[in-house]
C-alpha cells in the first residue's frame, strides 16, 4: 500500500432515517477505517463482505472523535504496509 491515504468526511451523507451508509462509492478496493459514532448492521456487514481490509470504530458519540481513535487508525494503516510474514 504506497498510495497515500485517503480522508473522506461523509457526514451528511445519510438516509431520510439518519443512518450512515456505507461509503462504498468511496473506497472501491482500496483499504478503508471507517469512524463513526453509529455503525449499523448495514455497515457491519459491508464491513464483512468486503475483500479489502477494512476497520471499524465506533467512536462514543458523547466524546467524539479522539487521539486514541486516529492512533488506532494510523497504527492499522502501518501494519497494512508491512510484508506479510506468509509470502
């Protein structure tokens, strides 16, 4: 993974019930960390049927997003850099 990593803020792109939708248009196949403060099964399940990594983090919708969060995301996107052990 040399492409650098892309950022995309999608608030606002809800359904008329206010439920984030997955941002497959977004990602294609490219690896995709995907924080947000309600994950429903929808996005699990995308999350699951997908070929490519993909991380989710649900952040407290209280607190919002945190250092913690974006640490978890940058050490993730790292580990995807690295040559597998299995060639």
């Amino acid at each position: 993974m040399n492409r650098p990593l892309l950022l995309l803020d999608i608030d606002g792109v809800l359904s008329p019930y206010g439920t984030p939708q997955p941002p497959a248009g977004y990602t294609g196949q490219r690896p995709a960390a995907w924080i947000d403060d309600l994950h429903t099964p929808q996005a699990h399940l995308w999350a699951a049927e997908r070929t490519s990594p993909t991380l989710l983090i649900t952040a407290d919708p209280t607190i919002g997003l945190t250092r913690n969060s974006i640490d978890h995301v940058m050490a993730w996107a790292k580990a995807l850099q690295r040559p597998s052990a299995n060639p």
